[in-house]
C-alpha cells in the first residue's frame, strides 16, 4: 500500500503538466491511473482468492497464453505500435504490454515445472532443457517487438529460478557468455541500438540529440540535492524530460524528494528482499517448493525491474524502458503486478498458518 499510495503522488506530479499539454485537462493521467488502480484491486483479490494448486494446474496454459500474447503484438493491426516497437493490445480501453504478462506468466510456469520435475532436474541435466527452451522462445518473440529490456529482466529471472533450483555454475556462465555475445551482436548490427549504446559513454556530448533524455534525467536528479525541491515543484517534468511519467518517472522522484529520498525509495525495496527472503526460507524447510519459486522468481523481477529502472535513470546503463514496479503510470504495470501481489499474500498466508 505503502508503494502504491507513492507510485500514485508521484504519478500526480509527473504527468500534470504533460496532461495540461495534450489534452488541456491537469489531471487526466491521474484519473486513467485511478481507473487502473480500481481494476488492479480487482485482480488483485481474485488472484488472493485463488488457491495455490489452482495456480500450480493450470501453468502449461498461462504459458501458452503468454507466448499468444506475445505473438500477436507482432501481428499487424492487432498490436499496437509506438515509438518504433510493438508491446501493447488494446484490451477493453486498457493497453496491456504482453512483456509484463509474459513475465508473471513465466514465474508461474517455470514454479510448476520445477515442482513437478524435482526428480529429473537432482539426476541430470535433461530436465532443464525444457525451461531454458521455453525461455528462448520467449526472449525471441521479445527481440522481435523489439524489447531488449524485458529481455534482460527474462533472461535475469529465469536463470536465477534454475540457479536455485539446481542448474549447474557452468551451464550458467555458459549461458550468460551466449546470451551476452547475442545481445551484443544484435547491437552491433543496428545502428539505432549501436548509438544508443556509444551515447550512453558520453550523452553530453549529444546532449540535444540522442543524449538528451538521459541528460535531461540527470539534470533532475542533480536539482534535487540532499532534499529535493519539494513535491508537485519540480522542472524537469515541465515538457523538458521525455516520459517524465513512465519510464522516467525515478528521475523526478528524485529531483522532488531529493538524495534522501531517492535512498529511501531503494530502503524500501532492499526490505521487500528481506522479507521475500524470510518466508522463501519457510516455504523451502517445508518442502513447498512450488511457493518457494514463485516468492523467490517474483522478488527478482520486482528487485530487478527497479534497480535497471533506478539504473537507466542514474545513467548507470544503457537507456532503455523498464517500468518501475508500483511507481511508472500505466494499467499493464499496476494490473500484473496486483495479480503477483495477490499471488504473494496467498502464499504467505498458507505458509504462516502452520506457524500458529
């Protein structure tokens, strides 16, 4: 709630003047995130509602469902296109990006497996072919849209999930070096992602060109000094900083709460780790290893998605568009992440039963 209440002022302040600019309304981005918030509630207690093993028989489908959703954003007049790639569908109004979805989903399918192939995953290499395929699959249909960003993000949690559950350090060095000289080649083959990346080293240098998002964002983050300049009063927001609301929306946090708190939004999720830790640590003593994954597989992808999120917006890698989890505007972003919270607090639930 705590997340939820600061992601929502923040988009408040982040989006006011962009609403003002294009559609002559303050607070129409405001209003669209209460709409979201309001279904997001919804998911959000369906998916605590429904039992563990629920989640656990129908994975094979979720996953089928994920690879058809990222499957037809690349579909011409169903997916939507904006700024040059193809991640949304418009649902009902809402535009969902199948790369947020893909990521829960995969969570859930890859948990499954693990609990049902415990056996085969102990005894030999085999039973991790499958997961890292599904995997590959998954992370091309992204590179296709393309989503360099999710690929990462994919890539970081499904390898972290089979690190736990028993997946060899040499297979997943070997597999860091492969997708690594991949992602690599495929930014030396497109001039648009090559500059990207040699603008990153020195964005002063184009500071009015293709630097200037990230210019612009450390601009914020330095007006904002130890204490910031105070909610709803910052500049940068003021047209000057692209996507000031989404994938920048750090950045502005940043120049209004100042250093401090910056810092204290990363408190916040440092202490989410732990606690994700702590009842990972429970559901493994009890053997409940389908819980145990799906904690463990969303506390990467939140932890994860922030710190690359924070990351981009310090300009401490490459730029690309990484929702901030609870923070960023947008339904996909609050929707998917209630139906995970939904998911965490059943768990948690069941696991603190037996402690009683």
């Amino acid at each position: 709630m705590g997340l939820i209440i600061a992601g929502t002022a923040s988009v408040a302040s982040s989006s006011f003047f962009l609403s003002t600019h294009i559609y002559g309304i303050s607070g129409y981005y405001l209003k669209k995130q209460f709409i979201f918030l309001g279904l997001a509630s919804i998911v959000g207690v369906i998916s605590y509602m429904m039992p563990t093993r629920l989640w656990q028989s129908i994975a094979p489908f979720i996953l089928l469902g994920v690879i058809a959703l990222l499957s037809l954003v690349l579909v011409s007049g169903i997916g939507r296109h904006i700024n040059g790639s193809s991640r949304w569908l418009n649902i009902v109004g809402i535009n969902i990006q199948a790369s947020e979805v893909a990521k829960l989903g995969f969570i859930i399918y890859l948990s499954s497996y693990v609990h049902r192939k415990q056996d085969l995953l102990h005894s030999t290499f085999m039973g991790f072919i499958t997961p890292l395929l599904v995997m590959m699959v998954i992370c091309g249909l992204l590179i296709m849209e393309p989503d360099f960003g999710s690929v990462f993000i994919v890539c970081l949690i499904g390898g972290s999930m089979l690190f736990l559950a028993g997946l060899p350090w040499g297979v997943i060095t070997f597999l860091t070096i492969t997708i690594t000289s991949i992602m690599a080649a495929l930014v030396l083959v497109s001039p648009y992602r090559l500059l990207r990346f040699t603008t990153f080293f020195d964005p002063w240098a184009q500071a009015f060109s293709d630097g200037y998002q990230l210019t612009q964002s450390l601009i914020a983050v330095g007006r904002g000094g130890i204490t910031g300049v105070g909610l709803g009063y910052g500049l940068q927001k003021q047209l000057y900083l692209p996507e000031a609301h989404t994938d920048f929306i750090y950045a502005v946090m940043a120049e209004e709460f100042g250093l401090l708190g910056a810092c204290v939004i990363i408190l916040v999720f440092v202490l989410l780790a732990i606690r994700f830790s702590y009842w990972i640590h429970i559901a493994i003593k009890r053997n409940l290893c389908f819980e145990a994954m799906c904690l463990y597989g969303i506390m990467i992808w939140w932890t994860s998605s922030a710190m690359f999120s924070m990351a981009v917006n310090l300009g401490l890698v490459p730029t690309k568009g990484i929702a901030f989890p609870f923070f960023s505007y947008g339904g996909s972003n609050l929707l998917v992440n209630a139906c995970a919270t939904g998911i965490v607090l059943r768990i948690t639930k069941n696991l603190s039963k037996g402690m009683m």
